[in-house]
C-alpha cells in the first residue's frame, strides 16, 4: 500500500517514549511507531463501536428471532 507523508505535532514527552522504543530497537523508526499506535487505536475504537452496537440489541427479541419458524423445523428433525 502506498505511504503519504504527513507531519505532526506531539507532545515532547510522548515523542521521547517512542524515540525510547525505537532505540531499544521495538520499531525501526519514529514513523513504524506511529503508525503501529494508530493503527492498534483505530483496530481498538472499531471493536468498541462494535461493543457499544452490541449492547443496544434486546437479548430477549435477538433469542426471538433466532428461533422464528424452528418450531416447524424441530418436529421434522429425526430424535436421537
């Protein structure tokens, strides 16, 4: 995939943790680094929302409509 350069501005500090990690060789430069954290939060954010959506389904109406017409399907089911 293609690469755009960008430029940014963080704060010292936390620029400093990532120079940290990228001489203790986790990353290979401040931009790999980078793009790992914003990758790993917008992967984190997604599953949230996903979370967050989840939790507005009504589990008795879910159960509901996972079961519509297995009535007819159960009596037609050998017994074991």
């Amino acid at each position: 995939m293609p690469k755009t350069k960008v430029a940014l501005t963080i704060d010292a500090d936390l620029l400093d943790q990532v120079d940290q990690l990228v001489s203790q060789q986790r990353f290979r430069n401040r931009s790999q680094a980078i793009e790992a954290a914003l990758a790993d939060k917008l992967h984190r954010l997604a599953k949230t929302r996903l979370a967050r959506e989840a939790a507005k389904l009504d589990p008795a109406q879910e159960k509901r409509l996972a079961e519509e017409g297995m009535a007819d399907a159960l009596d037609s089911w050998p017994e074991y």
